[in-house]
C-alpha cells in the first residue's frame, strides 16, 4: 500500500507563479497549500514590478507639472496602490475561498515528500505532499565590491521605503532597474549617475535602440560612467564614495546615496533542497522544458530556477509546472515567444528572437523598419523618438523577433507576440485593418514594408504599365527604404 500525504500539492512561495500554481492546483480538485514567509505577492508586488511603475508614474506627472513632489506623498501614494494591488489580487483571503490553504512561514525540505515550515511564532510544521512546486523567487544580487557591507545603500528591496528625496545617487547597474530608477529618480530632482562595465546600458536589448534611450535620459541630466569597473565603496548616510577606473584610470564618484542594481540571485540554496536530492546550481534550481526537476515529484517556477525572471514568464512557467504534474498533460516552456519591457519613457520591448541570435544562428531573414516619426498618433503626442524594427522570413513573412522603441512600445511589442505565436505573419497584418489614429497603426505600418521590400523591378513595370504612371520608380533596391 502506498504512502499516504497530507496535500496533493505543496507550493513554496507566495509570489507571480506561487500564486498562479496555488490557484490553478485548487481549481484543478487538489488539496492544495501555499507556504509564504512574508507577504502574498512577492517581488513583483512589493519590491519589483508594482511599485516601479508607480515610481515612473509619479516621475512623469512631476516632469509634465514642473515641479518636484513631495516624498512623503509619493511614499504615501506608493504605499497606498500596493496595497490596493495586494487586497484586489493576493489577498490570502482570495486564495483560501479558492480553497486554498495559506500558511505564514519559511518552508525548508526534510526529505522529498515533507518540509518543514517555520511559522511566525517559532514554531514548526511538518506538512507531506504528493507533488511540491518550488516557487521561492530570488533576492537582490550585492556583488563582492570592497566596503561595500559596510556602506549604507539601496536595493530593489529598500528603495521603494524611501521617504526623503535625495538630492543625488549612484546607480551601480545599467540594466532595466538601474534605467528605470534613475529616469524616475531623475525627472523627481535627484541627480543620478549610472556606472556599468558594459559599453551600453541594457546589454540585452537592441543597441541601436538601447543607445537612443541612453541619449534620450542623457538630455534629461542623468549622467553615465560606462565600461567602468566599480573598485571599492565607501561612506555613510548622508555620503558615499564611489571608486572607479575606466581605461585604467581612477575616477572618483560622490553622492548622498547609493543604489546597487546588479541583477538578481536565485533563493534555491535556502531550502535544504540536498535533503530532497534536487539538483540545483548558484543560477537556481535545474529544471526540464517542463518545469520538473532531477525528481519526478517536485517541479520549480519562476526566479527561483534563474532562467528568465520576469513576472509574466513566472507566471508561464507555473501554468506549465501545473499542468504537467496534475494534468498529466506535456506542456512545454515557450521561450521562443518570450517578450519582455523597460518601461522607461520611451519604453523599449524586444520579443522573439535578437538580431545576434539569429547571426549566430546563420538564419536567413530581412529587416522591416519604421520610425515613430511616421506615426501620425506619436506626431499628434509629441513622442516622436523611436524606431519599429521587425525581423521576418522574406517570403513568407514569417516573424522571428522584434524590437520597439518608443511610446508604448510595450503595448505594441504583445501585437507581434500574438502573432508570432499564432503563425500569423507579416502579411497577414499588413492586411488587417487598424484603427486611426493609434500607435498600433505603427505595428501595421511596420508590416507593410514586408510587402514594400518584396516589390520586384519587374512588378513595378507592370503595374507602372497597368495604371498609367510616368514617375520615376522608387529605388526597389534600398534595404532601409521606408513608404
């Protein structure tokens, strides 16, 4: 006879994929518990996604308005919309009318069927289960930098409690926090410097577009002290020291504070997770295309695992995580389709594959450009900065990835995300109607030059014959040519 457990789904972690697992483990007729050691929500609602956006929000309304805001209000304000978040959406009441039971606590594994949950009290709890899903996130990454320890700074972690703005800061990361902060911090008042290694921010994306962007928040005073390399820090509350060569020459950097953006760390080495035998590395936990570990019982999603961290992506993976342990049903990460966004102004969002990707890979593929300045909707706005770039198959038109620049780039990136998903191609938009005036009409106007380049000298003899015209032909040959 088979052991018997007292759940048929344990998820560790309250964050995007503890709480999409948890509830689809409900809904799916598990017994089900979700274990969280502080609040339901996780990084994206406290640390990470929610109150960034809130910052850039506020960020806006101060550089439209001209004046700095109050940051005692704006800590208020910040305060105030993540708990509306957090009530409206991880709420542990939610979850337990979804039948779901929630439990306060620190969870490490005793062996792979038991952990053990150390509640607030200081108690503990042994809780067994049929399948577990470790969905643990991950936690600022502070890199070994001399005096560091010692120095007073931010992380992702204590920066959205601050309640006094202060009148300069160091950013040490380029990255997608270190951008989105220092426009925020910036456009409030603050002076900001970003220090980073690499010879551009945001490394990941485009860096044609990337470097746009940097122009973009250098006309806004942010300044940057790029392939730099960060040799000791030191300071107090009120003043740090930033030490830095570039070239191999010292450069010394001061500010009020200090904000260190230097990429996230799995929390897989904080569950005991030998005592399972689940293999893990310093990147996170080892995982398959479904989501299951070295242990047929036990899958992980999300930061935890290191491989993606981003909300929606975590998200995904717990769907897949979900459906392959209860349902029985192969489902697979899709990474090919995996979009993601900077959100500072303009926002800058990649999807599919990156040009890089696809020179390394020896793909064949064409380029389909068009700029912001084109699109009747950003000329009316004001938000002309930006480029549409699409790279597709030439004849089929099959999309293989995309780059966006510009005012909601964001929202446009998810219309070539749909469509790559679903096999839709350029031409198949090319031919959809679009509302006008809209920054979506930039998506399809970026389709028709699919069907631009794809002109022939012969067909535009043709069709000069058929309609009469006696014009010079455009250069059909010009790669960049846009109409």
């Amino acid at each position: 006879m088979g052991r018997s457990y007292e759940y048929d789904l344990v998820v560790i972690g309250g964050g995007a994929s503890g709480l999409t697992s948890s509830g689809m483990g409900a809904s799916f007729g598990a017994k089900t518990m979700m274990i969280e050691k502080h609040k339901l929500g996780g990084d994206c609602t406290w640390y990470g996604c929610v109150p960034s956006k809130i910052m850039l929000n506020l960020a806006k309304k101060a550089k439209l308005s001209g004046k700095e805001p109050d940051f005692k209000e704006v800590s208020q304000t910040l305060n105030r919309i993540r708990e509306e978040v957090y009530n409206d959406a991880d709420h542990p009441d939610i979850f337990r009318n979804m039948g779901v039971e929630v439990q306060e606590g620190e969870a490490v594994f005793k062996d792979d069927h038991t952990v053990i949950v150390t509640q607030p009290d200081g108690s503990s709890r042994e809780v067994s289960s049929r399948y577990f899903l470790i969905a643990a996130g991950s936690r600022a990454m502070v890199p070994p930098i001399p005096g560091l320890k010692e120095t007073p700074h931010f992380t992702n972690h204590t920066l959205f409690e601050i309640t006094e703005r202060p009148e300069s800061m160091i950013i040490i990361g380029g990255g997608p926090i270190g951008t989105e902060m220092a426009q925020a911090f910036q456009r409030m008042g603050t002076q900001i410097t970003v220090v980073d290694m690499n010879d551009r921010i945001l490394s990941k994306d485009d860096e044609e577009l990337a470097v746009i962007l940097q122009q973009e928040l250098e006309k806004e005073g942010v300044l940057f002290q790029l392939e730099s390399s960060v040799k000791s820090v030191k300071g107090n509350e009120s003043s740090v020291v930033v030490a830095v060569e570039k070239n191999g020459e010292p450069i010394t950097l001061n500010a009020e504070k200090l904000l260190v953006a230097t990429g996230r760390v799995s929390n897989a080495d904080r569950l005991n997770l030998e005592a399972a035998g689940v293999k893990f590395d310093r990147t996170g936990v080892q995982v398959n295309n479904r989501c299951r570990t070295n242990v047929r019982h036990i899958y992980a999603a999300g930061d935890v695992t290191g491989m993606f961290q981003f909300t929606h992506m975590s998200e995904h993976m717990a769907k897949v995580a979900v459906t392959n342990a209860l349902l029985k049903f192969p489902m697979k990460i899709d990474a090919k389709h995996l979009p993601w966004v900077t959100y500072t102004s303009p926002e800058l969002g990649h999807v599919g594959a990156t040009r890089s990707e696809l020179d390394q890979k020896g793909v064949s593929y064409q380029v389909y450009r068009f700029p912001y300045s084109k699109i009747d909707r950003a000329i009316t706005d004001e938000a002309t900065t930006g480029w549409i770039k699409v790279y597709a198959k030439k004849f089929s038109g099959k999309i293989l990835g995309a780059d966006i620049l510009g005012e909601q780039g964001g929202e446009l990136v998810s219309q070539y995300a749909l469509a790559m998903r679903n096999g839709i191609s350029l031409r198949q938009m090319a031919d959809t109607i679009y509302p006008y005036p809209s920054y979506a009409l930039g998506a399809r106007r970026a389709a028709d030059q699919w069907y631009i380049k794809n002109q022939t000298p012969a067909l535009g003899k043709w069709l000069k014959r058929i309609f009469g015209y006696r014009g010079p032909l455009p250069d059909l040959s010009d790669p960049d040519r846009i109409v």
